[in-house]
C-alpha cells in the first residue's frame, strides 16, 4: 500500500506540473491564435476596401467617411479612422476613440514596428474595455497615401479565454483521471482494490483517506470560478456593488460598527457649533462603507457639542445633508478616557503592537477601566440589534474584549473583528499581562482581519502559545469547542474616487494657492508630509532626511520646501508632549542652518486640517514622504495617489508600511537610513514627467480596483459564506448549540 500510495503521489506530481506547463502553453497559444485572428481580419478588410479607399483617399471626407463606415459594418469592428503620413485626421466614423489620434498611433507604430511594415497593432484598454488598434498602410512603401486605423472590439476574446480555460480545467481532471487508471491497472492488477476505492473517493460516494484531498481541489475550483464569475459580472467595486452584495449574500442586513473615533465631531466655536472630521486613517477608510451600507455607528462622543446635538436616544443621522446613517454616541467620564483611551490603549497596547522603541506601560487600573468601556461599548450594539443575528463590524485595539462580550449576549451575530495596527509576535505580545484575556476577546469573533498575512501568522502564533484551542493551519482558523474563529488579511484601502475631491481645486490651482499661502515662490519644489503627531509615524525622521537632502545635493538649496502637516494627538500622554517638542526643535534647526534671504526648508503646521485641505496639499506637492516606523497599512500614501488625478507627483514610502508592500511603484525606503531616504528625496525631485506618470498610473489603476468597497465586500461575502456553513452543520438551526431557529 505504501508503494502504491508513494506511485501516486508522482503520478500526480508529474501531472501536475504537465498540466502547468499545458496552460502555461496553451494559454499564450491561445492568444497567439487570436493575435493572429485579429491580423488577417483587418488585412482582409482593408484589402476588400483598398480600392474604395485609394480612390476616395483625396476626393474629400464624406466619401472618404463613407468608405470607412463600409468597414465597420462588421461587428467586431468598434471604428476606423484614416490618416495621412503626417499624423493628420482625414476621416473617421462617429464611433472612433478620441484616446487614439493619428499622431500618436503613427508614432508608437514607427518606434516598435519593424521597418517597412505595412501592418502593426496592439490591444490597450479604454475605460469601456479592452480593444486591439490595427494599423494598416496603403499605397507604395516608398509614398503611402496613409494608415487605416481599426479598432476591434475585443469582449468576446474574453468569453472565449474564460471558455478555454474552463475546458482545460475540465479537461485536465478527465485526463488526470483516466491516467490514473489506466497507469494503475497496468502496473499492477493486485492495486484493483486500492484503485477502486480512489476512484470512489472522487465520486464522492465513500469517506476515504483520500476524500480530504478531493474536497480540497473541489473547493479550490469552485472559489477560483466563483472569483472569476464575481470579477467578470460585478464589475469595479463601488457603493452600489458593495450595497448589492448586501442584498445578495446578506439579505440586505443592516451593519452595526463599533469604532472609538466618530465619523463626525460636533464643537462648539464663537461661531456656534461646527463639524469636524477627525485625522484618522480609520475613520476615512470607514466612513465610505457606512454611507454605502447603512446601519449604525457606534463611536465615544468626545466633541464640546456632541451632547447637545444627538436625541433622546443618543443618535444623530449623518453625514451632514446626506444622512444615510445613524451615529450612536457613548458618552465616558474623564477618568473612563484616562483609563481606557489613554491608559491601556495608547501608554500600553499602541507601543506593544508598534516596533517603534516605545516601552509600553499596562497599569492593572487602566485595564479594569478598559474591559469596563468595552462591556458597555458592546452593550450599545447589542441595543442597536434588530434581529437575533446582526453582522457587527468591531474595529481596532481599542475593543479587543468586545467581540466576545458580544456574542455572550448575541450568540448568532456574525462579528467581523479588524485590527488595524500591527499584531506582534507571541514573544513580544507575551508582555502584556492580559495577553490571555485580550487573544479570547478577539476569538469571540467570527472573523478575525488583518492588513498582511504575516500579522495573521503572529496572531495564530500568539493564540498557539497561549491559549487551550486547535489551530487549523490549512483553513487559517482557531477551533475552540465547536465554535470556529477564521484568521484573514484584508489590505484595507480607500473609497474610489475620493468624494472629497469634488470640492478641492485642479491640481494647477492647488499648487499656486498653496505656495502662495506659503509664501513660496511658484517654482519652489515643494513636498508634504501628512500625520498625526506620532512617534511610529517617523516624522523626527522624515525632517532628518530633509536636512540630509539639503546638505548632500546643493541643487535643492533654496528651492526645496518640505511641509509637514502635523495634527496634535493625545496631548495628555507624556510621550506625546515631548514629541510634539523635538519636531518643533528638528525643524527649528533645520531652518536655521538653511534658511536664508527669506527662505525656509521645513514648514511645520501643528494643527487641525480638514480632508479637503489636506488633499488641496497633495495636489500641490511635488512629492510625499511617507516615513512611518512601522505601521499597519498607512492610507495617507493611498490618498495622495488618489490626489494626483494629473498622473505626477513621487510617493516615497517606507518599507514598514502595509502600503508598500500593494504601491512598489513608489520609491521604497528604510527611513532610518538617512543616506538612503535622501538620495531617494533627490531621485523624486529629478524624475521626468514620463516616469513619474508611468509610476503613478499604475498605483492609481491599484487604488481604484482594490478600494475600500473591496476590502469590505471580500469580509462581508466570506462573514455570509461562514454563516451557511454554520447553519448547514447545524450551529445556527434548531439542532444547533444554541437552540434556535435560524432566519430564513
């Protein structure tokens, strides 16, 4: 049996790589077939019209147009346009893409085209889809009179690669199979019986040691295809999409998100009372899901005028003039936000997740505080509940006890818990003296999400080291009892397109107002650096390499400015208050030894700025320096790519960020090494507009498709798709551990 099991585990190992080698071929084939399709297609279209063309080419537009529209009467064919030599239109149908002028084409076909051609085409994408541009020349080589340009229509290749693809996969398992067999039977007749009960196991009609394996590979094929199917019919991901996700795998469920930061501040001013919105990557990333979804927020009301305008029930509907969703404020005492918010949160948990050199500080008083917010945290939402199996969303370090407070009270919810700074190790995470209490918190959760998949890992780990449960390492789940927690990275992004934006001026007009609001000189290189005060963000860092830039490229001297937004944060920690301090000497430093006849190298803005402020900056920057220490994804990078609509502009981004490892066409940095971080400053400042705009189309194409809509749709589908398993099995049906029907 031994050798019979070790035979075909290569059989299947060489038919493994066969079949890759197979698609590899075969899908390159494919498209080679369909190139070349597409190649006598257009030859035989034009050659059917040459002579129309040649003599209609000078006898005017209307003729010439007509001969064209004959053309286009195939399907396939979207439009055609003639050109002269020189790159000027002659004719061309209604249909034909503004993207593709004649000089443009003519020119790209002269620089990769071999000489003397008559034919070339590529296939690049307009916003409606894919196309092929053939181009085909009349007349002698020696005098053409012109190009006819085509542009096919290229949906239906897509169908078919889905097609042929399909029929590999299908083909590849009956070949794979039949094999199998035939190999077998033809070795040995004494593996009959063996053979028998593999290929019951493959259809699915006895349980064997090998059914394992074939619920895996079917599991795979039918997510692969699913995927795919979703990607081809949903089209990019949007408010709409995500809100008919809702619909389709949720039954249009509500979401409740428990979050400690609000969406929405209310202050009180000499003015009256103002609305604020909070410098937080959470809270911008957030805030698009809610107003897409609907549901409820519940947040801790910390504005001056937050109390005064809620109602009785502590509700207010945001956002201002739209009002799609609900706010739940929770009010906490003074001692309450020392405890809970200041204490264990940001002097304990916020050093401990951060390799940043920050000793963390866990007080037993700050921790009996904390689990006492989060109980009543969790009964907010538990309030909020309009049925017995709401889908609660509870985010970050600040909530860790609240999932299982949660399904203390509501055991069917579906409970999504992201952690949206860094999870460490199980050594360092061993420090904590509540390390037990925090990691069962968190397992209260349906799921558990992180930005990367190493911090899934470091979380497995650290439930490994300390806790009574089994790790599912193929699955990435923890098992506790019959209750199964899954493990997930889900790169975290923004909305697409920033609706900020609406209300921020061009990118020409950006730039001029900032420098002159400066002071600065309209040709003054100007880059920005946007943070919180916070010791990971690097910022004492990013002013290091500034002055470095300055001292190793006389170049910059006296022409670039680096303005650094700083927003204060957590005041009431020592911490923070020297911080504060020491970027206010780095700068002044740095400004005294480079400044001069009215010029300043550091321009540091410690204050509150409003997202279309903020954003009026990143169009105005010649570049962003991202510089954090360490972080968990850091979406200021994202939102400046999303800023640069003009497609110019250098994001230099550290290598501790989330971010960089989805934007590696930014300039990527360890920014301790001052010496790096600057020549990489100097490589921004220099790069031609043509690299900058190929770098930045390409984080820009990134951000759109994988936006935030995604990040909350892929949890929302795999939340809906845990729960029919769990009700297939029984959990959630009269049968099940709880005693209750499900919903239908």
């Amino acid at each position: 049996m031994q050798r019979a099991v070790r035979f075909l585990v290569l059989l299947l190992v060489g038919l493994a790589l066969l079949a890759v080698v197979g698609y590899v071929v075969l899908a390159r084939t494919t498209r080679a077939w369909f190139e070349h399709d597409l190649a006598l297609r257009s030859q035989l279209a034009v050659s059917s019209a040459r002579q129309s063309l040649e003599s209609n080419w000078s006898s005017g537009r209307k003729q010439l147009s007509g001969a064209l529209a004959d053309i286009t009467r195939d399907e396939r064919i979207m439009a055609a346009a003639a050109c002269t030599p020189q790159g000027e239109l002659l004719a061309a149908t209604d249909s034909y893409p503004a993207e593709f002028s004649c000089r443009s084409v003519l020119e790209r076909m002269r620089h990769e085209a071999a000489t003397g051609a008559e034919t070339w085409s590529m296939s690049p994408e307009l916003p409606s889809g894919r196309v092929n541009l053939s181009v085909t020349m009349l007349g002698p080589p020696a005098a053409p009179l012109g190009a006819v340009v085509l542009v096919h229509d290229l949906s239906y290749l897509s169908r078919r690669e889905v097609a042929t693809r399909n029929f590999l996969v299908v083909a590849f398992f009956v070949l794979s199979l039949a094999a199998s067999v035939i190999t077998l039977v033809a070795a040995r007749i004494a593996w009959r019986g063996w053979t028998l009960e593999l290929g019951r196991a493959l259809t699915g009609e006895a349980t064997t040691e090998f059914q394992p394996l074939v619920r895996n590979v079917r599991e795979l094929v039918e997510r692969l295809a699913s995927e795919r199917e979703q990607e081809v019919r949903g089209g990019r991901w949007s408010p709409a999409r995500l809100r008919s996700i809702l619909t389709q795998y949720l039954n249009g469920e509500r979401v409740l998100l428990l979050a400690n930061r609000a969406p929405y501040i209310h202050e009180r001013t000499d003015g009256g009372v103002e609305v604020l919105h909070p410098a937080s990557g959470l809270v911008s990333a957030l805030e698009p899901v809610m107003r897409a979804c609907s549901g409820v927020w519940v947040a801790h009301g910390s504005g001056s005028a937050d109390r005064q305008t809620v109602d009785a029930h502590d509700h207010i509907r945001v956002p201002p003039g739209e009002e799609s969703y609900s706010l739940r404020r929770v009010w906490l005492s003074e001692e309450e936000e020392n405890g809970y918010y200041y204490g264990f949160s940001n002097e304990g948990l916020w050093p401990l997740c951060h390799v940043a050199h920050a000793r963390p500080v866990f007080r037993a008083a700050d921790y009996e505080i904390y689990a006492r917010v989060n109980q009543r945290f969790a009964d907010a939402i538990c309030d909020e509940v309009d049925s017995d199996d709401p889908i609660v969303l509870v985010q970050d370090y600040h909530f860790a006890l609240a999932p299982r407070m949660i399904r203390e009270r509501l055991p069917r919810a579906t409970i999504i818990a992201f952690w949206h700074i860094p999870w460490p190790n199980s050594e360092r995470f061993g420090i904590c003296p509540w390390r037990e209490e925090l990691i069962s918190g968190l397992l209260g959760a349906s799921i558990v999400g992180f930005h990367i998949q190493q911090h899934c890992n470091n979380f497995i780990d650290g439930v490994d080291a300390f806790m009574e449960s089994r790790i599912d390492r193929e699955t990435h789940a923890v098992v506790q009892g019959s209750r199964r927690t899954l493990v997930r990275p889900y790169p975290i992004s923004i909305e697409w397109p920033v609706h900020w934006l609406e209300h921020v001026p061009p990118v020409d007009e950006a730039r001029s107002s900032v420098r002159r609001e400066l002071g600065l000189a309209q040709d003054t290189l100007l880059g920005v650096g946007i943070d919180r005060l916070d010791y990971t963000k690097g910022i004492e860092e990013r002013l290091a390499a500034v002055d470095e830039l300055l001292m190793r490229y006389r170049e910059f001297r006296g022409k670039f400015t680096f303005v650094q937004l700083a927003a204060p944060s957590r005041t009431k920690i020592p911490r923070y208050r020297e911080l504060n301090e020491r970027v206010q000497a780095v700068a002044s430093e740095i400004d005294r030894k480079w400044s001069s006849d009215g010029y300043r190298p550091i321009v540091l803005l410690r204050e509150h700025h409003e997202p279309t402020s903020v954003f009026r900056y990143f169009r105005a920057a010649d570049l962003c320096y991202v510089s954090s220490l360490h972080d968990g994804m850091n979406l200021v990078a994202k939102e400046f790519v999303a800023a640069r609509d003009d497609e110019q502009g250098v994001l230099v981004l550290s290598q501790f960020t989330g971010a960089s490892r989805d934007l590696t066409e930014a300039l990527i940095v360890n920014p301790y090494d001052l010496r790096q971080a600057s020549d990489a400053l100097a490589a921004a400042l220099r790069m031609p507009k043509d690299e900058q705009r190929e770098r930045m189309r390409s984080m820009r194409r990134l951000v759109s498709e994988f936006n935030v809509y995604r990040w909350a749709g892929r949890m929302l589908v795999d939340a809906a798709e845990l729960r029919r398993k769990e009700r297939l099995t029984g959990r959630l049906g009269t049968s099940g551990i709880f005693g209750r029907s499900a919903r239908a």
